[in-house]
C-alpha cells in the first residue's frame, strides 16, 4: 500500500479522529510526547508492519521531534518506537 493509500486508509477509520490528531501533532490526551509517538505508530501499524513505512509517515506528521533519530543503545528512538508498536498490533 502507498503511504497515500495508508493515510486515506488511516484518516477513515473509526478512530480516525484520534489519528488525525496525532498527525497535526496534537499530543494532548497523551500523558508524554512519546506515548503520543507510540500512539501513532501503533495506529499506523495495525494497517503495515513496514518499518519503514511507519517511520515515513512519521517523519511527515505534525509529533515528528529530533529526539527520533536520537541514539538509545543500538537502535535510534525512532526505530525502538516503531519495532514496540508493531510487536503491540502483531
């Protein structure tokens, strides 16, 4: 699926509300910014498990902060994020 087809998908469903919140970078109702990266990407998850997909649209919403790329251990943050999300929805 293209990210344009995974967005329509995304921004239809029945918690698209709480999608497209995220997507504009609206955090609140998140008690952190990263249980808001984490919402996301367990959202965009649920439709693909393609990592690097999930970190595209990421990169294009509204929460995308330099803290993503920024190194914990031998992943960045960014990949830990997603790598959790998609064990979540599997």
């Amino acid at each position: 699926m293209t990210d344009q087809a995974l967005l329509v998908q995304l921004l239809s469903a029945a918690n698209s509300e709480k999608f497209a919140r995220l997507w504009m970078g609206d955090a609140s109702g998140y008690p952190s910014p990263s249980e808001a990266d984490a919402a996301f990407c367990a959202l965009v998850a649920f439709y693909t498990h393609d990592p690097a997909q999930i970190d595209a649209l990421y990169r294009r919403a509204g929460l995308f902060r330099e803290k993503w790329d920024e190194r914990h251990g031998a992943e960045t943050y960014g990949a830990m994020t997603i790598r959790k999300s998609i064990e979540l929805v599997s």
